[in-house]
C-alpha cells in the first residue's frame, strides 16, 4: 500500500526490556514525526525528523528514548529499560515539506506498546 | 500554537448533519486551523484546514468566524462510519516553524442509527 505503515502492531514487554518500533513513511515523504498516545487521551509529539537530520526531539521524556532515520526513510524509535509508563500507542505520521502545500501528516496505524 | 476547546462528545444521528465546535480565542494571525479524527484502534487522519475563509473538501466544510475565534466542523450527512474523536488543532502556517500537531483531547463524535 501507499499508506505509513508501522511494526509490530502489537508489543509486549517485561519491565527493562529494550524494544524498537519501525515506521516505513510514504515514499518521498521529507519529514517524519513520533507521537506518544496515552489512553484516552490525544496523541503527543516525540520527536521530527527532516530527511535524516533530527531536527526536534524536545517531546521525548527521557534519555531512555531514541529515535533515528539513518538514510532518510524509515524510522525506528528505541525505548530502553523499558517502564510501566511507557505503555501506550506510538504513532508514526509523514508529510510532504512542500511549503505551498498543505503540509498534512499522514498517520500510521500505530504500534501499541504494553509494559508488564 | 494557540490551546483550543472542544466538547468532550457529542451525538448525532445518521443521515443529519454533525455540527462540531471548535473555540480557539488566542488565536493568532498566521496559525491556520486544523481538524483531523481518529477512529478506533486507527491513527488520526486529516479532513481539512483554512485560515480565515470558509473551506469545503470531500469529507467536510470549515466555517471560521470572522473574529477567528470559533471554527465548526460540519459533516453534511453523517454516517456510522463517522463515529470517531475529532480533534481540532491550530498551528502556524506550513514551514513558517514548529511542523508538530499539538492535539487536545477532542470531541468524541457518536453517529446514532
């Protein structure tokens, strides 16, 4: 398909474990952006990425999360020593940087990250 | 970007229009508003955005008052498939700065058979 997509769908782990979560954007999509989702409530900003270059990553919580886009397409965020409050859905959205377009964010069915 | 506020639900019934309040009273000259919604277990997807004129796609119109200070959200006809949370969202201008979505909690929207 031509959508974001993102793995797994589904994650388990045990408290300290490390996981990685993958996001493949729409092809030729400049920017790349991390949303955390608690339940109930709206998605929250992570981190963007333009191209390769990591341009904000003022939303990530602590120094436990990483994000990288070595060659400028997909993106693997990286939780270490995972904790209970890291459970959540991680959103992966891509848009265009085309400024005289809308600049919308095409969002990813989600990664849903559940921390025993 | 300027906080808005949205109903936390509403009801409508299928077939009628949905009429969907936004209130962004800070808001500045150059931040455009935004809607997108989320169904169930999917992520948030984009319906529409204007500035300060009225704007109509496929899926929705965008009434913006002149003040700019109160937006509605209109489904012309709402289906079951409309069932979802709607978040309305203001934000700068397209790569006049921050690219992030600030999202709220939204207006859980129920379309009734």
């Amino acid at each position: 398909g031509a959508g974001v997509s993102q793995s797994p769908r589904y994650k388990v782990a045990k408290r300290g474990q490390d996981v990685a979560l993958r996001c493949d954007p729409i092809s030729g999509h400049v920017s790349l952006f991390w949303y955390q989702q608690a339940l109930g409530q709206g998605p929250e900003f992570l981190t963007y990425f333009q191209n390769e270059a990591q341009l904000d990553k003022s939303g990530l919580p602590s120094d436990r999360f990483f994000a990288e886009r070595p060659e400028g397409s997909v993106s693997t965020l990286k939780i270490q020593r995972t904790q209970q409050e890291d459970s959540a859905v991680y959103l992966c959205a891509s848009s265009s940087v085309d400024v005289l377009a809308t600049d919308t964010q095409y969002f990813g069915p989600g990664t849903r990250l559940t921390v025993l | 970007d300027a906080k808005t506020t949205q109903p936390t639900s509403m009801d409508c019934a299928e077939g009628r229009a949905a009429n969907l309040p936004c209130n962004h009273s800070t808001i500045s000259g150059n931040e455009y508003v935004y809607w997108y919604r989320q169904i169930h277990s999917q992520g948030p997807q984009y319906i529409i955005h204007g500035l300060k004129n009225n704007e109509t796609n496929e899926m929705a119109s965008l009434i913006i008052t002149e003040d700019r200070k109160s937006s509605t959200l209109i489904l012309p006809h709402a289906t079951l498939r409309d069932t979802a949370v709607y978040y309305c969202i203001v934000r700068v201008e397209p790569g006049a700065g921050s690219y992030q979505l600030t999202f709220g909690k939204g207006t859980k929207l129920s379309v009734i058979p």
